[in-house]
C-alpha cells in the first residue's frame, strides 16, 4: 500500500503554524520552529514564542544597531577631522600665498604700535555677507579687484574690496594698502574694518559709504551738489591729503587721485578712498623713483616724465579733481575740441586769457 504524505495537504495534518511537517511511513510528526516550544500540533500544545530566545534576538538586533551607528559616527567623525585639517591647510596656504607672513613682518617693522590690524574676517563669513559675490551686489571695479556690498551678521553694511585673480602684483598691492590705512585715522578718509587672508584672493572690508563717488555725481546723475557743496568737498579731500602728507606718522602719496576715489557718505562729506597705488615716504625722503601709476587726465605731467614721485604729484591731480567740481568737465574727453580735449589745459589757457568764467 502506497505511503500518503500528510505534510502536502494541511488538510492532512494538524502541526501548528509555527511548526514544521515531517512525513513518516503512514504518519507523520509536528515539530516546533527554532525560537518556539510545545508539542507543534494545534490540537495540543502548539507552538509558543520562546521568550529567553526573543530577548537575546531583540538584543542581538540592539547591538547591531548600535554596533552599526557607532561606526557610522566614527567614519563620520573621522571624515570630518580629515576635512577641517584640509580646510586649515587650504586657509594656511591661502595666508602664507595672500601675504599673510608679510604683512605681520611689516606691521612688525612699524614704529607706531597703532599699527595694528583691528579685525580677521573668515572666508565663509565674507561669501554670506555677499550672497556668494551677487552680481547685484557690485558697487565698482578698478584695475585690480571689485568692491562689493556686504551685510555682516550684526546687519553692518560694509564695502569689501576682492582682488580679481592673484598674482604677485595684486599680493603687493593688497599688502601695500593694507599698510597704508591702517596708519590712517582721518575723518575724511575711509576707515578699514578689517581684511580676510584665508580666501582665494585677498579680500579687505571697508566702512559702507552710501552715496557713490564724486564722479557719479558730477558726471552721471542730476547733480544736487552747489557750489558752496563743491567747494566743501574740495576742502574736506584737500585736508585728507594734507593729513596724508604732512599730519601722517609716514608721510603717505596717494598717487591715483580722482573724482572717483573720492567718495560721499550720507551727509555729501568727502571720503578718500583706494590706496592700492599709495606709496609710504621716510623722513628724510623729499622724492622717490618709481614705475608711474596713475590715471590719465590726473596724471601729473612731470612725474610722467622724470618718474621722480613727491606729494606734489597728488596735488597736481587734486587741482584737476577741483578744476573738474567747479567747472563739470570730465578730465579727458576726445568729443571736445582739440584745446577743451584736456580740461587741465583748458582750465589753465582760460584763467591766462582771463575767459575762465566761460567754462565755470
């Protein structure tokens, strides 16, 4: 006779859900699932959970977890130390690149202990105060960087001057001017709030002046400024230059005046501003040689010629920065006719010919 399988057919056989079916010659037989005990037939006993064996499972499966966030927290940790010791890196190279070493040599080598630099930006806080250098956020661009606004985190409004792209030229210049105005306390020249070494370029952050540059105003609005304003404003640039020169614990020569280094805050009060291309004087010095660096239309004629650089450089383009307030000319305009071309020259033929108050 033919055996039958009880296990086929649950019909068959009456082993509990939590046990297994073992076919035997004409039987069969119920055995309980690991983690269960009992006789493994419904009918009887059954199968129930083993609970000593629940909880080591229930901890097994804890201590895997935990076994599991342990070590992704290590790596994570790990991950992280790895990329704070190359940021730090990255930051010392961007320092010692930027001329960070040399500014604290020269700082070092100035007699003056006022000499020193009242504030370090970190890189991040600069790219947030700049929505990440916005376009809509540019106030102007020169030879050698941009100047944006800026927002600090205590909602100051600042001016923050980026080089364009580094060479040695730029650390220079970003060094020399770094020097220059943190010797100058002036009520007519723009304070420095601080500088940030540890960015791609060097970067320096100025006080935020609202209203433009002079050259705005004379040249390219609906000018509010009369003629007692101009002359107030030539008075106030005047009395920074003369500071510069003479007031300074080194004497200091601008050497790019222009109406649109000068800048007005929300009182029309004149600011000096861009000193990249200022040079420090000694004492003792009376003249120094140097490569000529200035703007055309400003540039004085003589230290073109002889590149012998002195402070009557800077008041040579102070008088054609007040030639151009008092008459609303641009320096150097090829529309003109060849004698109103250049307005130092035309300024000078009509005061000789005594037909000055024509251009005024």
């Amino acid at each position: 006779m033919a055996d039958i399988d009880e296990c086929k057919d649950p019909n068959l056989n009456d082993c509990d859900v939590n046990a297994t079916c073992t076919n035997t010659p004409g039987s069969f037989s119920c055995s309980c699932n690991p983690h269960y005990f009992g006789d493994g037939r419904s009918d009887g006993r059954g199968c129930n959970p083993d609970q000593a064996s629940q909880i080591s499972v229930i901890k097994l499966s804890l201590g895997l977890s935990f076994g599991f966030v342990s070590l992704l927290i290590g790596v994570i940790w790990i991950y992280s130390c790895i990329n704070r010791s190359k940021l730090i890196k990255l930051r010392e190279q961007f320092f010692q690149q930027n001329g960070g070493l040399l500014m604290k040599q020269k700082i070092s080598s100035i007699d003056r202990t006022s000499a020193e630099l009242s504030n370090i930006f970190i890189a991040e806080e600069l790219k947030k105060a700049t929505n990440n250098y916005a376009e809509d956020r540019i106030l102007g661009r020169g030879g050698y960087g941009v100047v944006y606004k800026g927002i600090l985190p205590d909602q100051r409004i600042v001016a923050i001057k980026k080089s364009k792209v580094l060479d040695v030229n730029q650390v220079e210049q970003f060094i020399n001017e770094l020097l220059i105005v943190i010797q100058v306390n002036h009520r007519n020249v723009v304070k420095l709030l601080g500088c940030c070494f540890e960015s791609k370029v060097p970067e320096l952050v100025y006080e935020y002046i609202p209203n433009g540059t002079l050259f705005e105003h004379i040249h390219k609005t609906l000018s509010r400024l009369t003629l007692e304003h101009r002359l107030r404003i030539a008075a106030e640039a005047a009395g920074a230059l003369s500071y510069l020169h003479s007031a300074a614990s080194i004497p200091i020569i601008h050497r790019d005046v222009k109406s649109t280094n000068i800048l007005l805050d929300v009182d029309y009060m004149a600011k000096m501003a861009d000193f990249g291309a200022s040079r420090l004087i000694a004492l003792d010095q009376t003249q120094v040689t140097t490569l000529v660096q200035g703007t055309l239309g400003y540039l004085d004629p003589e230290y073109f010629q002889t590149s012998q650089l002195n402070e009557k450089s800077d008041v040579y383009s102070f008088g054609v920065v007040l030639a151009e307030l008092l008459a609303g000319k641009k320096p150097i305009c090829l529309e003109r006719s060849q004698e109103e071309r250049n307005l130092a020259t035309y300024f000078r033929v009509s005061m000789k010919e005594n037909r000055l108050y024509q251009i005024l």
